[in-house]
C-alpha cells in the first residue's frame, strides 16, 4: 500500500508539477471493526502513514473520513472517540445522525 501511494504521489507532482506539501491524503473507513474505533490503533495508523509517504516537517494533510453514525454503529463510538481521534488528524470528516454533535467534535471535524 505505501509503494502504492509513494508512486501516485510521485506521479501526481509530475503530472500536476505541483510540491509534496501541495498533496493530501484522505483515508475513507468503509466499515467499523468489530472492536470499535480505538484511538491507540488510529493513533499508530496516523504516525506511520505520516512518516512513511510524507518527509519530517512536511506540510502535507492526512484525514480521515468515518462511515456515517447511526443508531446502528453508535456503539462502537464509545466514549468521546471522535474527540479522541478527531485532533490526531489534520481534518475528519463524518455523517452523524444519532449523536449529539457538540459532545463528538473538536476543531477539526467537519460535520456533513
């Protein structure tokens, strides 16, 4: 997966000849896994990503696109876990119809 969007990334900045700092990547979370959304885990994903596709001290964006909260999937956001994970992004991006939306959000999370 990294060689993969390594080479997509190259290609972009040839293609486009635009800077890697120009680039952003949004990492869209079809399903919940059956132990819920733990930070810890989005935590390491985040780092790993960062450091390995971007260079130290790149500008560059990493976000997170969640699958949309109902009343279905509400109880694998346990706790405050988009308030948890939310500030570890630069940006994340949900559809919420069962939570109150002042209890999961932070700065960086854009509500659609």
């Amino acid at each position: 997966m990294i060689d993969n969007l390594r080479t997509i990334i190259r290609n972009l900045q040839l293609k486009l000849k635009i800077q890697e700092h120009q680039i952003g990547i949004i990492f869209d979370i079809q399903n919940i896994p059956k132990d819920g959304i733990q930070s810890e885990k989005v935590v390491n994903f985040y780092t790993y990503i960062k450091e390995q596709l971007f260079p130290k001290g790149s500008l560059s964006k990493i976000g997170l696109k969640l699958p949309n909260l109902v009343e279905e999937n509400s109880i694998y956001y346990d706790g405050n876990t988009l308030g948890k994970i939310g500030p570890l992004f630069d940006f994340v991006i949900y559809k919420n119809y069962c939570l109150d939306f002042e209890k999961v959000a932070s700065p960086n999370t854009w509500k659609l």
